[in-house]
C-alpha cells in the first residue's frame, strides 16, 4: 500500500514532465504535421540553461526561490529563443517540401544540437547545486520531496496557463484556426508564419522547464538526456490523441505512471521499452489515440 | 543598395543578434562570473563567414559572377561529354581495380578504415532499399545489424559455428527480425514509422543490454572467431583463420560488391518497380493489384538481410561485440549517408559512406565535431539539395512533391 | 457609375497549378457598390480567379489591383484588414472552434472590441440560428448553416469588398433564398462592393449589376446582367434551356 502510494507520487511527478514535453510535440505536429525530432534537445537545452543559470545566480547569493524563479523564466524565454530559430533556419525554407525532407532536416537539428551541446558543456554529467531544495514530508507512509511537490506546482501552473492561452485569448484561437486550416486562417488575416514561430516557442518555453525540472529532481543533466524522454513524450502525445492539447496532458501523466509501475512491479532495467510498446500499440490499434486526434491532413 | 538588398542585412544583422543570444549564455555563464572572449571570438568567425557567404550571394544576384558561368557550363559540358564517351563498364573495371589493389598500395591503417567505409556501404544500400526505394523512413535499422552480429556471436562462441555458415543464417534471423518489426507497423502511416522504428531499435538495443544470461548485457560477447578458409598447402587442404586486415578487406570487398550487385538487379527488376509504384503513389498502386503491405514487408526484410551480412562481418571482424555499437545515433549515421548521397542511388550510396566514414578520417583533429557537423549537414542538404550529391537518375517527382 | 475607378481591377492575370494554367489572361473590373457575378462552367477558373485576387493564389503574370494598389504579390493575410474579405469555396470553417470563435476569427485582425461585438450581435441578427449554435463546434453545423456561419465571419471583418465562392452550393431553396437577401442587403444598406462566383447562374445574374462569363481560363464576354440573363447563347449554355 506504501509502495503503491509512493509510485503514484512519482508516477505523478514524472508524468507531468512528460506532459511539458509531450505539449510542444502535439502543438507542433498539429500546425504543421512534423515530427520535431530536435525538440528532445531543445529539452536538454533547458536543463543546461538551468544548470548555468541557477548556478550563477546561486553564487551571487540570491535566495533559493528566487534563483529557481529566476532561472526558469529566462531559461525558458532562451529555450523560446532556440526552438524559433531552428524553426526559422531548418523548416520554414522547406514549407513546401515533402514531408520526408522536413522529417530529415529535424533529424539533422536534433544530431546538431545534441551535439553543439557536447561541445560546449562537456560529455560527462554536469550537476545541479545540492543544496538548493532538499527535504520533504510523509504523507500516509509515503515520502513526497519538497523537489516533487515544486515540480508538480509549476507544471500544473504552466498547464493551466497554456490551456487559458490556447482556448481563451485571441492569439490561441488563432493558433488551433492555423493548425485546422492554414489557407482559411490566412484569409481571415492570420500570418501562420508568425503563428507557427509562436507554437514553436511555447512548446519550447514548456519543455525547458521540465527539462530544469529534471535536472533538479535527479541533481544532474547531460547532453543526450533529451532523446529517450523525447520518444517518450511523443509516445505520450500519440496516447493521447496527436494535436490534441488535453489529450498530450493526460497521455503524459499515463505514461509517466506506467513507467513508474513498470519499474516498480514489473523490471526496472525494462522500464524504457514499455513506453515504446505502448507507443506501438497505441500506434496499432488505435492510431487516433485516446481522446482522438486533432490533425486533418494526415498523409505523407 | 535595393530595397531587398538592404532587407537581406538587416535579416543578416537579426540573425547575427540572435545567434549571440543564443550562443553566450552557453558559453559566457559560469558560477565565477561572466566571460566574453570565448563567445565572441566564436561569434565573429561565424558572422564573418555569413557575410562573406552573404556578399558572395549578393554578387551573384548582381551578375558579377556571369562571366564565370560560359567557362564553367562549358567545363562541365566537356566533362559530360568525356564521361559519355567513356564506356561504363571501362570505368567500373577502373574503379573495381583501384578497390582490388587497395591493399597493395596502402598501409594498414587505411585498411582499418576501408574495411570500415565497406561494411557502412552494406549498410547504406541496405537502408537504400527501405528508405530510398520503398520510402519508407527507419530510424532504428541498426538494430539488424545488431541482430546479425549477435547471431554470429553467440552461434561462434558457444556452438563454434563457422563463419560462412553464420552468414545466411543470420541474414535469414535478421530478416524475420524484420518482418517482426515491419508487420505492426507497416500500416502506419509514413512519420510515425519513423518514431516506431526507432522505438523498436531502442527495444533491440535495451533487450540486448539487459538479457544478460543470454549476451553477457553490457559487457559484451568475447572471442568471436574470424571468419576461416582451407588452403591448400604441402598436399593437403589445412585449415586457416582470415584475420588479417588484407584477408578482412577482401572478404568484406567481395561481400559489398554481391551486395551492389544485387541492389543493382532489385532495381531495375520487375520488384523494383513495383517498390517505386507505392512509393510514388501508394493508392494508384494498390489499384493496380500491387500487395502494398506485402511488398512493404519485402523490402523490409531485404533491408534487414544486408544489414545482417554487415553485422556478420562486424562480429567476425571485431572479435567482440557490445551492445554499445547499436545506439540510435549509428542509425542516424547510414541514414545520414544515404541521404547525402542521394536516396535511391547506389553511386550516392557509395560517395555518402565514403564522406561519412573516409573523410573524417582525414580531419582527425575534429573528430569531436563530426557528428555535430552532420547534423548541421543533414539539415542544410534537405533545404539546397534534397535529392542528394549523386541523385538516383529514374526518381521522378515525389508524390509527396504536392502543394 | 462606370466613370468612377474600379475597386478592384485585374489586368491580364495569369494563374497556375504546377505547370497547368488554371486561368489565362483574366481581366476584369469591378466598381464600388456593385455586385457582379463571375459564372462558367465546372473547371472554368472561378474559384482560381477569386484565389489569385486573394492572394492565395500567387499570378504567374498580370496584375491586382485593389481600392489604389497593386495586391498581387502580397500575403493573403495582410488583405482582410485592407477591407477584401473571401468566402472561399465549400465554405471552409474552422471545425474545431466554436460558432463564436469562428466569428471571432473573421475579425481577427480588428482591435476595436466594442465594435467588433456590435458587429457579432448583428450577424446573430441576421443569422439567428447561428445564436442558437454559439457554443457548438464549426464542424458539427448543417451545410447550410456553415454557409451562414462562413459569411457571417466574412462580415466580421467589415469588409469593402466581398468575394463569394457559390454560397448556394448544395443548399435547399429556401436556404439559398435567405443567403441572397442577405447578399442585397450588405450590398444595399452597407454598401459592401460584392463579386459573387455561382453555378446557379439565373440566380446571380438576378441579384447582379454586371456579369462576367468565364470559360477554360478566360473571359469570353461580360455586359450587364441584365442583357446576360436575356442573351441566347447564355440562356443555352448556363440557363439550362
Ligand atoms: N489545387 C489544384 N491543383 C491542380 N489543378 C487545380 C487545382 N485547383 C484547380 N485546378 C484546376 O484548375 C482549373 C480551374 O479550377 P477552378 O477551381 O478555378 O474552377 P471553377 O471554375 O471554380 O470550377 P467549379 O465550378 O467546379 O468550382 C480546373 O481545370 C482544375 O482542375
Ligand atoms: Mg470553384
């Protein structure tokens, strides 16, 4: 009964950072059907940015909070900054190729950036300062870290901002009108270009945070963590329906609890195929996903 | 200056401010403090080399370089011409002999690498038939080369099986391996297939990594044997192992060029162009009478078998096998290479392993930065050459040219 | 009424898909206050010509002119707030947002919010039965009420000049009787100039000042509506007798 409790804690945490990334991969794929393979990175970006920034704002002797704040927003404002100029640089010039080259040159960006990474920081683990949050409580005999209950605050505050953003501003009906028909929304004077940097950038903002949410909870980053939770966060976004904002969420915390069970009752060193299953079955049997998905042009 | 001239500096100036945005903050933040050098130093390399590309282009737009283009369209016009007059075959047999006296000519370490550049032409004409002749995009083909090589391994190491027959059988494993990823997921539709297979490779990879009673995990599998051979000498026929690189190279040489062959005849077979049929038009195809999924599954499973024979080699040649060889990031490699090259060609096939695997071998000082310079690579060629360095010639349009 | 300048003026424009020229050489004119229809047969580059006005469409060559500019070449999105507002063939609402949002999304562009919701009022007046249906998706509307719903949201963005793209398309009579007298009255009491593209050519030709006949890409007459709706040749070829 504890150990179920305790997995449903971190089922719960480690499924709302899937549900971050998994955003940026459905908001993508829903406006212009690519798979962005260099949004793993952009993730792994965001740990770094976390790690720098908190770093240096530790060592100018401000507080832990605002440290945290602080890191976050700018990291994500640069993780906003990155994922816009790999949408300028290596898929707006191919709009109107096949899908087969877009698909490509994501692939390309993601090796690029995974690598540029490298390069600049290291191949060897980089860790967080261990003393910014530390402790926790029990709850019903299960442990819940101050880290889980910070990273399962701030995620359930960027859903619901993004959901308030997508289904109540102007600028969000603006997106999903791009994403269901580009032609008409340009007649209605929408520049889907601006629209599409935009989805670009919200889903990076999304993706770094959980990616210094990460780096926070396991104390240390590195260059190549983006790419398993990236195929995970995908698998996610097909669970739940791609395109479809609500269902990434949920298709995130899914995931994120059966991995989670897995682990716990299943195999640990198995943990990562499961995800890969589900994604196949998913993919198999219903390619819709769970709350169906919101794509209209689906070929290739 | 013209409006649009002007236009393309300010675009120049942004993109220059941005990258500055984007590259400090990775370079210049550190818990000591702040620092400069390194990033501007980096940052004025690359804006220099933008607008010297910039101006060039510029230049170009003007018609400076016209007087350049007679010259040059008359050269290539020769060399077109003396390339027709030169019979095919004539050139093959050069290119053939140059390969045979390889060895002869060089020293062990471009055996190394040779042997290397083979084994990935294997690979990349393997991919070939899936992705530029099916079009079916796989990000997880390393994992038949991790099966061929495993069924090696173990078939060598605890039953003591030889070399040549290991090879039609792990070709054989690696081609059911194939039908067992490809029937889930054949019917997806073409950018999930990329996701699922790269799922699947990770699922081989993390299988090898932890079926520990079965491939040792982590650790590998040791003493391999090399491939063997009977030679005749002082009247009687005694048996030898081929493990020097020279015996290697050939074994791996002779190995290619069946493969090429083959490649070559799936072509233009009748196969071939049904292969071709789906890819252009999948529904059209299917009218016509044209088993999608089943000639989807074929190729699948002829990819998967040259990956095998690969993996094969690799096994016997390296003596040792781990699962560390298998990552996502060597599929990423060949599918690099027949990208580069051209999808659908086997010349371009031949020329993406040879930029690949050769040249870095040539700046070995910025081994570090291969990967990151393919990546960019890859990218840059789908936007100003998608069809490849060497284009296949009978690739029409795509059907999935539209819009 | 002719001496004034045209609202809107094609010269000579050229339009392609790939290597087919979908129209070839179109010009016309249209001058402020009228409605003048554009008929032809299936395939006979309506919906191109409305497209390349548009600037969905980018002319191969020929030029656009619009209230003074030349548009050709412009994004379609820098037109609606220009007053040139389309109702593109088979209607095209966005089937995920709401009958609210899509009238929204007509005045996208629009800043002024207590106009804006002046104009949603009206077109709930003028369409009741789109009140009705506020809050249900676009895509789970009936043929005829997506025709309601697409020229409200053309409304929206209170345009000048509005192009149709056969608003009576595969809609009962009675419907078709209702979006017409909605097409005079934008015409009559707003003053929106109006270019209407309709198979049903007796109809368009009765609601129009001026008429232009297309076939395989060109203009192969245009006179008054009147004198089209009486002409043999037309009466034969697009009446029905
Ligand atoms: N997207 C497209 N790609 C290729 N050809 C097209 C495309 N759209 C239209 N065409 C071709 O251009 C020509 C003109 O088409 P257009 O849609 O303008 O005709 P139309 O007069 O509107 O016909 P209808 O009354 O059936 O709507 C047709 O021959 C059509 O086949
Ligand atoms: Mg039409």
């Amino acid at each position: 009964m504890e150990f179920l409790l305790q997995q449903l804690v971190n089922g719960i945490t480690l499924g709302g950072v899937y549900a971050l990334v998994a955003l940026g991969y459905t908001m993508v794929y829903g406006i212009i059907q690519l798979i962005n393979f260099a949004h793993g990175e952009i993730y792994a970006a965001g740990g770094y940015m976390g790690v720098i920034l908190i770093s240096w704002l530790f060592a100018q002797g401000y507080p832990p909070a605002i440290c945290l704040g602080a890191a976050l927003l700018l990291a994500m404002g640069y993780c906003a900054l990155l994922a816009m100029a790999v949408e300028k640089v290596a898929y707006k010039p191919l709009r109107h190729s096949s899908r087969l080259s877009v698909l490509l040159s994501a692939l390309g960006m993601s090796i690029f950036l995974q690598n540029g990474l490298m390069l600049t920081q290291g191949v060897y683990d980089r860790a967080y300062p261990g003393e910014m949050v530390q402790g926790g409580f029990e709850v019903a005999g299960a442990v819940v870290s101050y880290m889980q209950v910070i990273i399962v605050s701030v995620t359930i505050v960027l859903l619901l901002a993004l959901n308030l953003l997508v289904f109540k501003t102007r600028i969000g009906k603006a997106m999903r009108a791009t994403a269901q028909d580009k032609t008409m929304s340009a007649l209605v004077g929408i520049n889907s270009s601006r629209i599409i940097s935009l989805t670009f950038a919200i889903g990076a903002a999304l993706a770094c945070a959980a990616g210094i949410m990460v780096g926070l909870y396991y104390g240390s980053v590195r260059y190549d963590m983006g790419f398993v939770p990236g195929i995970k966060a995908f698998s996610a976004a097909v669970l739940g329906g791609i395109g479809n904002i609500t269902g990434a969420m949920i298709g995130g915390l899914l995931i994120g609890m059966i991995e989670v069970f897995a682990a716990g009752y299943i195999s640990s060193e198995y943990k990562d195929v499961f995800a890969f299953i589900i994604l196949i079955a998913v993919l198999y049997f219903m390619p819709t996903g769970i709350m169906g998905e919101n794509v209209d042009d689906t070929r290739v | 200056m013209t409006i649009r001239a002007s236009k393309l500096w300010l675009g120049y100036g942004v993109a220059m401010a941005w990258f500055f945005v984007l590259l400090w903050p990775l370079l210049g933040i550190k818990a000591e403090g702040l620092e400069f050098a390194e990033s501007i130093s980096i940052w004025l390399k690359v804006a220099v080399a933008a607008a010297i590309l910039l101006g060039l282009h510029q230049l170009k737009q003007g018609g400076l370089f016209r007087f350049l283009e007679k010259p040059t369209q008359a050269a290539s016009a020769a060399a077109d011409a003396l390339a027709a007059r030169v019979p095919r075959w004539l050139a093959l047999c050069a290119v053939a002999a140059c390969a045979l006296a390889f060895p002869m000519l060089t020293e062990r370490y471009a055996h190394d690498v040779a042997i290397s550049v083979l084994v990935y032409i294997i690979l990349g004409l393997g991919l070939n038939v899936v992705v530029g002749l099916a079009g079916l995009l796989d990000l997880g083909y390393i994992a038949f080369f991790g099966v061929g090589a495993y069924t090696y391994a173990l078939l060598s190491v605890h039953f003591e099986l030889s070399f040549w027959l290991c090879l039609p059988i792990a070709a054989c494993f690696s081609a059911i391996a194939g039908c067992i990823i490809g029937y889930p997921t054949l019917r997806m539709r073409g950018d999930y297939l990329a996701i699922v297979t790269l799922g699947f490779g990770e699922i081989v990879r993390i299988v090898i990594n932890n079926w520990m009673s079965l491939t040792n995990g982590p650790n590998g599998v040791l003493g391999i044997k090399s491939p063997g051979a009977y030679w005749f000498k002082d009247g009687s026929f005694e048996h030898i192992w081929l493990n020097s690189l020279e015996q290697l190279y050939y074994i791996i040489l002779g190995l290619a060029m069946l493969t090429i062959v083959a490649v070559y005849r799936l072509n233009y077979s009748r196969i071939g162009r049904a292969f071709e049929a789906v890819r252009e038009d999948q529904t059209a195809a299917e009218l016509m009478g044209v088993n999608t999924l089943r000639l989807k599954l074929l190729a699948y499973a002829m990819g998967a078998v040259f990956g095998g024979i690969a993996g094969t080699f690799f096994a016997a040649r390296m003596k040792f096998v781990s699962p560390e060889s298998f990552t996502f990031i060597e599929s990423a490699m060949v599918l690099a290479m027949v990208v580069l090259g051209g999808m659908g060609s086997i010349p371009g096939v031949i020329l993406g392993s040879l930029a690949l695997i050769a040249l870095p071998e040539v700046f070995r000082g910025f081994e570090m930065y291969r990967m990151f310079v393919f990546g960019g690579v890859m990218a840059v060629m789908m936007i100003f050459r998608p069809k490849g360095l060497w284009p296949a010639k009978r690739m029409g349009a795509r059907s999935e040219e539209r819009d | 009424m002719t001496e004034q300048t045209p609202i809107l003026e094609l010269k000579n424009v050229t339009s392609a898909y790939g290597r087919i020229k979908a129209i070839k050489g179109i010009s016309l004119k249209v001058y402020p206050g009228e409605v003048v229809s554009i008929i032809g047969a299936n395939g006979a580059g309506k919906s191109t010509t409305l497209m390349s006005i548009s600037g969905v469409i980018k002319p191969t060559s020929g030029e656009v002119w619009y209230a003074g500019d030349r548009i050709d070449g412009l994004a379609p999105d820098l037109l609606p707030s220009r007053g040139l507002c389309q109702v593109p063939e088979g209607r095209r609402i966005f089937p995920r947002l709401t009958v609210e949002e899509n009238l929204d999304m007509g005045a996208f562009f629009r800043k002024d919010t207590d106009a804006i919701n002046h104009d949603k009022n009206r077109v709930f007046q003028m369409f009741p039965i789109l009140l009705e249906r506020r809050k249900q998706h676009g895509g789970t509307l009936s043929g005829g009420e997506q025709q309601m719903l697409a020229m409200g949201r053309a409304l929206m963005g209170r345009p000048k000049l509005l192009l149709l793209d056969e608003p009576s398309l595969g809609l009962a009579p009675l419907i078709v009787q209702q979006i017409f007298r909605i097409i005079r009255e934008i015409n009559e009491v707003d003053g929106v100039t109006v270019v209407l593209v309709e198979q049903n050519a007796n109809l368009a030709l009765k609601s129009s000042s001026r008429g232009y006949v297309l076939e395989t890409g060109n203009v192969v007459m245009e006179d008054d509506a009147q004198a089209l709706l009486v002409n043999p040749a037309i009466r034969a070829a697009y009446l029905g007798e």
